[in-house]
C-alpha cells in the first residue's frame, strides 16, 4: 500500500470513528462510541460486538489516565465488555482499543475521549419557569422530504394511513423554531427520535433499534445537534424522551443478547399486568410485583432486564451520553414505574451527579397523587425507597382539571371541587412545585375534545395550567383546537398531522391560513398567556393559595413579596359578582387587579362582578 492510500485510509476510518485497520474486521460496534474526559464518574463500561469477539484478549495503546481494570465475557461470544479506568489525567485525545488474536491485530478501534463544553456539569434545565411544547417529530413538519423513505429501513411512507409514517422531522421543528418562539414556548419536549426500524407503527419512536442514533428518517445525530444548538439561540431549551423499560424486538441486542436474563422472561413474551399499585403495596405478593414490572407492554417491545448489571451500567451510560453529547435541558422518562425500581434509583442519582442541576420528569400515569408522589427526590416513604428524580407528570391535577370542567356543579360532590380537593393534596409530594402539569399529551385524548369542544371550557383549562404551580406543557396543535372527537383514545388521530407542516396543505397552523376564527381566537388566547407568563416572576416562583369552589366559582393565586397573580374560574352561564372579603389575606392593602387577557381593570375589595363562562388573571397591585 503507497503511503498515499496509507494517509487516506487512515483518514476515512478517523471520519467514521472506527478505525479498523483490516478488510474483515470481526468489531461491528463499540458502544458508547465516544467519552468524555473529566466526567465524576472515572469508570467506563465498553460493549464490544461482533463476530466471536470472546476469542480475543482486549489491550489498550499507551495513554496516560486510561487503564482496563477488567473485561467480562458471557454467555454469547459475540460480546466483550471492557472495564475501564480513567483517572484525572486522561486529557482529551485518542487511544486504540486492540483485539489481539495471540501476538497479531485482529481489529482495532480508536476511541476518543473528548473535551467537555465549558459549564457542561451546571449546566442549565427546565423550570417552572418554562413552557414546553410536546412535539410528535413524525407529525409536526416535514422539512425534508427526501429523508420520507431511507434504503434499508423496514417502514416506508405512507401518510394516508393513520398509524404510518407521514415525513415530519427535525428539519421540519428547525423550520418552526420562529414559530414556536413567538408563541412563547421555552422549550421542546420531542417524542423519541432515535432508530425504530421496526416494521410498522414505527413513527411514534417508543421501539428503539439503536440507542445512540438518531432514525435517519427523522434525521441525523448531527441534525439533532443543530436543532439543540439553533433552539439555544432563540432560548428554547430541548428535552429528549427517552425509555429505559424497553426496546424494539428489532434492536439488535434483543435478535444476539448478550445475556440469557438481557430481556426478561428469557426472552420470551408475557404481557405486562400493569398493576402500578403493586409497587407500594405493603401486601402485594412477589408475583404480581414480577407480573407488573417484568412483563412486557407488547410483543413487538422486548422488556428490558435492569437488574443484569452490564445492561444497567450500558442503560445509565447512554444516558449520560445523550446529555453530554448533545447538550440536552432535560429529560422525559417514559413508564417510570415499569423498570426495575431500584436500577431507577441508581439511574436518577448518576444523572444528579454528573449533573447536580439536571433536571429529569417521569410518566407516572395514574391519578392518585399517594402514587406519584412516590418516586419524587425527597420522598419519605413508608419502605424506605428513595430516589434522585426531581419531577414527574401530574396526571392527578389532569385528570381532575378535565372532570371539573365538563362535570355539573354540585354542593361538594363534582365540578370545580374535584380540582380543588385533588389540588389539596400536595402536601404527598416532596416538591409539588417541581412537578410538570397539562391539559393533554400524545397518549389521550386532546384536551378540545375533554372539554367537549366548548371554547369557554378550553380557556379556563389553559388559563388555570399556565397559573397553577409548576412547569406546563402543552401538546402541539393544541393552540389551534386540534381535536380527536368521534375517535375517542385514537392515537393516529390524537397525533394527526399539524396542518401547514407539509407541501400541499390548504390549511396552515402556522401562518393562520384556513384557520376558523374560534382556532384563532383561541391561538391569541395562548399565545398572549405564554408571553405574559415568560416574564412574571410571581407565576415562575410564586407560592400558591387557594380558596374552596363556590357557586361555580374557583380562586386561585400564586404570590411573591413583589406580587401576586389571581385567577378566578366562574364556570356559570350567567355574570356573577362574588364578595372580595373572603379573599382578604390575599387582597388586603391592593386596590385593583388588571386582566392579562383584557386589559381591564377590577377593584379588590368590597365586589367584583365576573364575566359568564370566563377566566380572569388578575395582576393585583
């Protein structure tokens, strides 16, 4: 070989981050691809993959601060795992992992330990001082039509079938970042984007074939770094859905597993019983324990053994990747309670210490706040459980928000009072201002269609989630009253496509186009709240009091030493003037409130007379 092709050679396989220096090379993959010098943690876990790796003694070129402390082989000889030890002075820069087969190079790799960005350990989460926008990739744009179909990928377009691939992708969300800016959304909560080659309904992303790379369908991982970095500049932050609970029966760790016990069950299919309660249970068998957290959601979703320590560390390093790779603002766990729930611990608490102010939310889905509240950081539970996880959902405050509003208004039985009560019972949580509250998301029914289409409903519902303590979200297409009515629990149609994200398309959420005025009204309606509350100090950290419903009447307020913010739902048809001393502690010493919506001015004491049907949030001065 000329020294020429020798350079270029040598130059190809440094662009493709494997430098295998042999045609046959037996090492398809080493897994993270990269790391990071200066991490907390000095250990690294390596998975070498290919084809009877066990054969072959693993050695490392000399660098300074990098030593193998072990490598463990297993049932499957396709399989290496490399221990490895980097001390304070590993620098920045690339070594070679070698198999050697007696005294010859069998393969090799050059691993690259990276410089971190400056600050990367604090680095900056969401809030309650955000918005997030939950975006579906799949349904929101498509920016990049020639990215529809990819060679080699099982699922191809097909937009007219409701659970198919329709061609929204990242470059289509980089496209509306303007958009989502001027709505007043502080940051993005994608569905999950990496690979899901699996045969169809692959575009919801909960099936992951590959868990360091993007779906080429959606994108790449370096379009997903852009997309991080242009949202940046516009101060969006971007958070990743991520499943540690399962994969795709596609993935290629399930087809060759490492491990007998990689999947639980064997490897075989037993469905999930999905009896949550069982987890707090103090008299819940070790059956139905198993049968809740072992079993799988369905055939085509492998559940994942955490309790195998290789596939822990592998879950918790991949992790640590994705965030330190990409720059992520945080994290939306998907089925918290389903995965081992002592591995959640040890997941949550290497999150908090590589990164003390991460933040991290979980989908606990289940309206009992006795539940949920238990996997919350700070949590004194009655079996000692801990954990390191900062936020979850608020199913509990979802559910209620959307039964006060559709439900007659009884004495103390149903309507406003439901909220109330269910809203009372935050004294469960270890931080109830930590948690992430909304009107809907991609897995139920669109919050139009909770509230039965009634526009006065809707803005009640979005007036008290953008008020209430917490950070918000709002599922997209929810400005423009996007509804799923007459297919209840429809998923294709939940996630139906934003109108104006594709070539083609006669309505266009985006610019206004084809919008009715009651899907205008209501995008104003939003857009103002959002950039009313992007600024107020008083909703981002304020306390919260609130006042028993009455006559249809619900009263909240959040406040500061500078301030305080009132909102009032009157679910009644008719005007209704309400006395003001009830609300003394809150009002004594303001002499007037003005609507945020409105502009109007309304006095704080003696009687205000409220608007029917109606959401007033009150600046009190």
């Amino acid at each position: 070989m000329t020294a020429y092709l020798q350079r270029l050679t040598i130059a190809l396989l440094l662009l493709i981050g494997s430098s295998t220096i042999f045609a046959q090379s037996p090492l398809e993959r080493v897994e993270p691809p990269n790391w990071w010098a200066g991490m907390n943690n000095p250990e690294l876990q390596l998975l070498l993959y290919g084809d009877n790796l066990a054969q072959y003694k693993v050695v490392l070129s000399d660098y300074e601060g990098v030593k193998i402390t072990s490598t463990v082989r297993v049932q499957n000889d396709n399989y290496l795992f490399v221990n490895l030890d980097l001390s304070e002075d590993a620098a920045p820069g690339t070594f070679q992992i070698r198999l050697l087969d007696g005294e010859d190079i069998a393969a090799s790799y050059d691993y690259e330990l990276r410089e971190r960005e400056p600050g990367s350990a604090m680095r900056e989460s969401f809030t309650p001082a955000d918005v997030m926008y939950l975006i579906t990739p799949d349904r929101l744009a498509n920016g990049n039509p020639d990215n529809d179909a990819v060679a080699g990928m099982l699922e191809k377009p097909d937009r007219d079938f409701k659970g198919g691939r329709h061609g929204g992708d990242i470059q289509g969300i980089i496209d509306r970042l303007d958009y989502i800016h001027d709505m007043g959304f502080t940051a993005i909560w994608l569905n999950p984007v990496l690979e899901n080659d699996m045969p169809d309904y692959s575009y919801h992303g909960y099936a992951a074939t590959d868990f360091y790379k993007v779906d080429q369908r959606f994108g790449s991982n370096e379009e997903y770094l852009e997309l991080i970095a242009k949202a940046k500049d516009k101060g969006i932050k971007i958070i990743m859905d991520m499943i540690l609970n399962h994969s795709g029966s596609e993935h290629w760790f399930v087809k060759d597993m490492p491990t007998d016990d990689w999947v639980n069950f064997g490897g075989e299919y037993v469905n999930t019983s999905h009896r949550r309660h069982t987890v707090q249970d103090i008299h819940a068998s070790e059956y139905d324990k198993r049968m809740f957290s072992d079993g799988w959601f369905v055939k085509t979703m492998p559940d994942l053994n955490q309790r195998n320590p290789l596939l822990a560390t592998y879950l918790i390093q991949n992790t640590i990747w994705w965030i330190e790779y990409s720059g992520l603002s945080g994290i939306r766990m998907d089925t918290y309670p389903y995965p081992d729930k002592d591995f959640m611990t040890d997941w949550t608490c290497a999150i908090r210490a590589e990164y003390p102010n991460f933040n991290t939310v979980g989908e606990e889905w289940v309206n009992n706040p006795a539940i949920v509240s238990y996997w919350q950081e700070g949590k004194d539970n009655h079996d000692d459980y801990t954990s390191c996880l900062p936020s979850l959902m608020d199913f509990p405050i979802q559910f209620a928000l959307a039964q006060a509003l559709v439900q007659e208004e009884k004495q103390y039985g149903s309507g406003l009072i439901e909220l109330y009560k269910m809203l009372s019972q935050d004294f469960l949580y270890a931080d109830p201002y930590s948690l992430v509250v909304f009107p809907d998301n991609h897995d139920m029914d669109r919050f139009f269609t909770q509230v039965n289409e009634d526009l006065d409903l809707f803005k009640m519902g979005i007036a008290y989630t953008l008020t209430v303590r917490g950070t918000p979200q709002l599922y997209y297409g929810t400005e423009i009253l996007m509804d799923n009515t007459g297919n209840p629990g429809d998923h294709g149609i939940i996630r139906t496509d934003f109108p104006g994200g594709w070539a083609g398309d006669e309505v266009n959420g985006f610019t206004g186009k084809g919008l009715s005025e009651q899907q205008k009204e209501a995008k104003a309606y939003i857009k103002k709240l959002l950039n009313w509350r992007k600024g107020n100090e008083v909703i981002h950290h304020g306390q919260l009091m609130q006042f028993v419903p009455h006559e249809g009447v619900y009263t909240i307020f959040r406040y500061t030493d500078e301030g305080k913010v009132m909102t009032i739902l009157n679910k009644n048809a008719e005007a209704k003037t309400i006395a003001l001393d009830r609300y003394a502690e809150m009002l004594s010493g303001t002499s007037r409130g003005e609507d945020v919506i409105s502009g109007k001015a309304y006095p704080t004491s003696g009687e205000m007379e409220l608007p029917g049907r109606s959401a007033l949030i009150l600046e009190v001065e």
